[in-house]
C-alpha cells in the first residue's frame, strides 16, 4: 500500500499505528466501523468547518455522533460555524470527502476531538478513502495539537 501523508506525519513523530482497510469507497462512518468490526464509539471522523471571517476548524468526533455546531463554535471561540460543502475540503485540504485526515492537510488548523476520544485507541482516516489508522490518541495529540471538548449532539 502507498503511505498517506498522514502516515509518513506519523512515522516522522516516531508514532506506531495500524492501518486498516475496507472496500465500499466513502462509506458512511457506522458502516466503516461496521465493515472493520470495530465498535463505532473507536472509530472516529474528521469534520471541517470555517467560522468568521473564512477561519477554519477541522473536528474530530465518533461516526456515530453529530457535531453540535454550537459546541463546536464555542470550543473555537467563534459566535458560529458551518459545515462546509462536500466538495468543498479538497482544494483546502487536499482530501477527498470520506478521505479527510486531521493529519497532513495543505495547513494545520485548530483541531479540537470529542472529549471521549481521550485514554483510547481511535481509528481515523488514513488520508485516502477505504484507508483508516489505528493510534492512541494521546500519540496522536503529539503529532497535531488537538483540544479535547465537548462536541456532540446529546
């Protein structure tokens, strides 16, 4: 398998990981879980946002939540912010929508993780769709800094 950027970011920290993949391409987050056997509270996805003026956050939260865009706001220190477009990641961040990594974007942008996140191994996405990596998250914290918080929709 060719290594993602988000790989080469992880072998340059000295950081171990397990890559893992599935075939389906951009699959929804629970059916990668599902399609790996992993429980979906581990496998987490990568979400972009852009608050004002055009300032953006990338969000890191389990497949089966649902960022609250208020929570999401707050961590930033932002009045709101908004999804952007499917289409719209790529040229920003050099992934593909269902390929998004928080690892090895054109920039690094303040990066916040669900609070849950914490103490465990996480799945995330390799960089490429059907490519997820395996990691502490407490490693990952090492390679991008990342503020835990409170973001999904109870």
């Amino acid at each position: 398998m060719e290594k993602t950027n988000a790989m080469r970011i992880l072998e340059r920290a000295g950081i171990g990981y397990s890559v893992h993949t599935y075939t389906g391409g951009a699959l929804s987050g629970t059916e990668v879980a599902k399609s790996m056997g992993e429980d979906p509270a581990r496998v987490f996805k990568t979400l972009v946002t852009v608050g004002s003026p055009r300032k953006y956050y990338v969000f890191i939260i389990p497949v089966g939540a649902e960022l609250d865009l208020k929570k999401a706001a707050k961590a930033a220190g932002e009045k709101s912010v908004e999804m952007l477009p499917q289409k719209e990641p790529c040229p920003l961040t050099v992934y593909v929508h269902g390929g998004c990594s928080p690892l090895g974007m054109k920039k690094v942008f303040p990066t916040f993780a669900h609070m849950s996140a914490a103490g465990q191994t996480i799945f995330f996405s390799g960089g490429k769709v059907g490519v997820q990596i395996e990691a502490a998250f407490s490693a990952l914290q090492t390679a991008l800094p990342i503020t835990l918080c409170d973001l999904i929709r109870e």
